[in-house]
C-alpha cells in the first residue's frame, strides 16, 4: 500500500481517539527507528506507534490496533497496575485458558530467531499476547474494538481490578477478562462524553446559583491503585492535622488575648480603687 493511502486509513481509524499516540507511518520496515525484520508491520517505540505502509489494508488496520491499543492504550489504562495484569495473564495461561493458550502458541512460533530460540520474556509475552488478542477484535466497518458481550466483559475486567488493586490479590486474567480490559482501554482513549455531559450539569447548577464540586469523573479511567489511595488518605490526614494544628494555634492566641485583656481590666479595676482611697 502506497504511504499515502496508508496515512489516510490511519487517519479514518485513529479520528476518535482524544487520548492515543502519536502515529507515525513507515514506507517499510527499514524506516522503522530500529533494526526490524523485513517483514515487520508495525513498533511501539518510546510511547509511540510505527506502522508500515508496506502491507494490506486489513493488517495495517490489525497492526494499528495490535500496537496502539495492546500496547500503548492497556499501559495508560492500567497505568502502575500493569505489570500485575500482565502477570495476571501469564497466570491465566498456566491455568489452561484455551483463548490464552492458543495466542501464546502463536506467539512462540512467531518470536523466535534464526536458531529456533525464543525472545521473549514472561512479560514481553504476556504484552504480545494482549496485543495480538486486540487484533482479533476488530471491527472493520467502524474501525473500533468491538467484541462479542463488550460491556459483560468490561465488567469481568472492572471486577479483576478492583480483587487486585482493592485486595492485593494477584489472580488469574481470563481470555474474556482481558478483551474486556482491550475495549476498555480503547474506549479510554477515544475519552468518550462523559466530561463534557459533567460540565454541562455543573454550568447549570452554577447558573441556579447552586455549587456542586463534582469530580471528574470517568467511568472509562483506570481505578486509583492501591499506592495512589494510601498517597491520598495521606494527604487528607496530614490536611486534618494542619487543620487541628492552625484551630490550636488560633484558639492559643485567643486565650491570650482574653488574659492579657482580663490582665488590663483587673489593672483598671486596681488603679480605680487606688484612686478613690489615695485621691481623697
């Protein structure tokens, strides 16, 4: 495919996204940043997504999706909660997920060098294996990620998350747990109208005279984790205790305040006296 066109098609399928990366396209796979073989499609390099031109229609799609939602959209919607969920993954596949298991076979066959030997780690795997899943979830008529039962597997991931960042508990990620974590992340990208309907409801309620502070809330963004909460009911009590310590403060001055007036009317009391006793 001519660069051009390639350009275009990535243009038609990245027009949605609010919050994806920047996409470069490559004439071929040796005009990637790093060495690639010659029939490399696509590379997520420092925080940004490579596609070769020189492949069909259909696989620069998969290779736009492979690379900018299995890589780069699954580490900005799990944000540090990541590498738990790629370990998730390698959990589900020794468990004997079928889904799991049959991309996992794909991927040994695939990464491997001249010798027969495989690249990968554990992690690298796991990445792949969620990149690669990402492709087989696509939709060519809309260009977006659209598996089958999308939001009941939304809600597997959301519930996944939540064991393990709310209870520290490193689990096992299914092959459904993980296309709803990929419909996620691609929705989270594409930021969706959920800030805009919140400054609507809050330009309203300013217009009543009413103040709501509402949070920016996103039902598409990545849960707080684990760290992040501790950081924050750490801030709110250090802020209490600044809080007790200014009232202590203020309540210090005004005690004195209050002596060294009653100090000043007892001095006024005693000179009176001292004046009718000794001026007379």
């Amino acid at each position: 495919m001519p660069p051009n066109y390639a350009s275009t098609l990535t243009t038609w399928f990245t027009s949605r996204w609010q919050r994806g990366p920047k996409v470069h396209i490559a004439p071929t796979a040796r005009h990637l940043p790093v060495p690639a073989p010659e029939d490399a499609r696509g590379l997520f390099y420092k925080g940004e997504v490579h596609v070769v031109a020189e492949q069909a229609p259909t696989t620069v799609v998969q290779t736009l999706a492979h690379e900018a939602v299995g890589h780069y959209g699954m580490r900005k919607w799990l944000g540090a909660e990541w590498p738990t969920f790629m370990r998730g993954i390698q959990n589900g596949a020794k468990s004997g997920d079928k889904g799991l298991r049959q991309l996992q076979a794909h991927i040994r066959q695939t990464y491997v060098d001249g010798k027969g030997n495989y690249q990968l780690s554990a992690r690298q795997e796991s990445d792949e294996i969620a990149a690669y899943a990402a492709e087989e979830l696509i939709c060519y008529q809309t260009g977006t990620l659209r598996p089958d039962r999308a939001w009941q597997k939304a809600f597997l991931a959301t519930r996944g998350r939540l064991i393990r960042e709310g209870l520290l508990l490193e689990g096992s990620v299914s092959r459904e747990e993980l296309e709803g974590a990929l419909f996620l992340a691609a929705k989270h990208m594409e930021a969706g109208p959920w800030s805009k309907a919140q400054d609507r409801i809050s330009t309203f309620l300013a217009s009543w005279g009413i103040i709501w502070p509402m949070a920016k809330f996103d039902p598409l963004k990545r849960p707080p984790t684990y760290l992040e909460n501790m950081e924050l009911l750490r801030r709110a009590d250090q802020q209490v205790k600044d809080k007790e310590e200014r009232s202590g403060f203020i309540s210090v001055c005004i005690g004195l305040v209050g002596l060294v007036g009653l100090v000043a009317a007892i001095g006024l009391m005693l000179f009176g006296v001292a004046q009718m006793i000794f001026g007379r």
